[in-house]
C-alpha cells in the first residue's frame, strides 16, 4: 500500500465518521422538533431552547466537517 493510498483511506475513514457524527445530530434534533410538535403551550420556552441548541449543535458539526475536507 502506497502513502498516498493509505492518505486517502484515512481521509475516508475521517468523511464517514463525520457522515456519521452528522446523523446523529441530525437525528436529535428531529427528536427535539418532534418532542416540540407533540408539547403544549407552557413547555414552549423549554423546548424551544433544547430544539436551538440542538439546531446550533448540528450547524457547528457540519462547518467542523467542511473544514476538515477543504
């Protein structure tokens, strides 16, 4: 196995599990959009911090991905 090939492997390996660290935030903060959907007016406030930090955990996860693959 060459360097480069081995270069390319890691740098795929480092892809899925950013792929994969995105899911998961993707998917808590479906979770979080559901939970809000189904709650009533006075968990509002609550909820709705819990749904932007999860919105602002996703949003940072993507951008570190973007970076590392520049």
């Amino acid at each position: 196995m060459k360097i480069c090939d081995k270069a390319d492997a890691d740098a795929q390996i480092e892809y899925y599990k950013q792929i994969e660290n995105l899911r998961l935030k993707q998917e808590a903060a479906r979770e979080k959009l559901k939970e809000l959907k189904d709650e009533t007016e006075d968990a509002w406030e609550d909820l709705k911090a819990g749904v932007e930090s999860a919105w602002g955990s996703l949003g940072e996860a993507v951008k570190s991905a973007i970076s590392q693959f520049k």
